[in-house]
C-alpha cells in the first residue's frame, strides 16, 4: 500500500456530499463558464 486512495473507491463519497450525480454534473457544466468571466480583458495596443 502506499498511502493513496483511488479515485474510483472513494468518488462515490465525495458525489454524495455534492448532492448526487446531477450536482456533479451541474458543477461541471458551471466550471468553464466561471473560469471564462475570472479572466482579465484583453489589452490592446
């Protein structure tokens, strides 16, 4: 054994504290978009 878990054993925890399968997805599909309005605009010249 060498210390780590593997995703695949302790995932369905972790889904269960999010809320269930729909949250986890729901997460997904709110991740990019939130990265897209943290970015700096553009500079121009």
């Amino acid at each position: 054994m060498n210390g780590y878990s593997r995703w695949q054993d302790i995932r369905a925890e972790y889904v269960e504290r999010a809320g269930g399968e729909e949250a986890v997805e729901a997460g997904k599909q709110e991740l990019p978009k939130k990265a897209e309005r943290a970015r700096p605009f553009p500079r121009t010249r």
